[in-house]
C-alpha cells in the first residue's frame, strides 16, 4: 500500500532531519511543548476514515495522497517527541546525580 511507503524527501522528512541535526534546539519548555502536540479530534477522525478505506482497497488516488500527508506529519511528529522525551530524560538524570 503506496500510504505506508517512506519517502525520504518529503517535506516532514526533511523538517525531521533539519530538528534531529542541532542537538541544544530544544529547550525543557519546548520538549514538554512538543509531548503536548497532538492532531486535533477531527483529524484523528479523517485518519481513522481513510485507514479504514484502505484496509478495504478503496481509496482514490486523491484520498491515498491526503493519507500519506497525515503518515508523514505522525512520523515527524513522534520524530521531534522521541528527542524531547530523550532530552527530559537526559536533564532528569543530570539533576538526579547533582
């Protein structure tokens, strides 16, 4: 299914690459910013909608691109929350060993 494959050069990937590529980007506030991100009701809605289509082959043309957009920005999203739960992490450990 043409909705699961990763294209390295969309434009979510390529964000992803320009986050993960400066390592002092994220500030604590803006890691817990970015854990609280989330796609709004009627997103996870129209995802659940179009999921359901392609499990059952019938997707348009159309329907598989908007798809694919909502995968992409899900894989940059939990791209930019795994760094933020990693630097927390980090930050919490440093603190711990003071």
């Amino acid at each position: 299914m043409s909705s699961q494959v990763v294209t390295s050069n969309t434009e979510a990937a390529i964000l992803a690459r320009v986050i993960e590529s400066d390592a002092t980007a994220i500030t604590p506030d803006v890691a817990r910013y970015l854990l609280s991100m989330q796609l709004p009701r009627s997103d996870q809605e129209r995802v659940n909608e179009l999921s359901a289509k392609a499990r059952a082959g019938s997707l348009s043309e159309g329907e598989t691109q908007e798809l694919d957009s909502y995968l992409h920005i899900g894989r940059l999203l939990a791209v930019m929350q795994s760094r933020a739960r990693r630097l927390l992490k980090n930050l919490e450990t440093d603190l711990s060993r003071q």
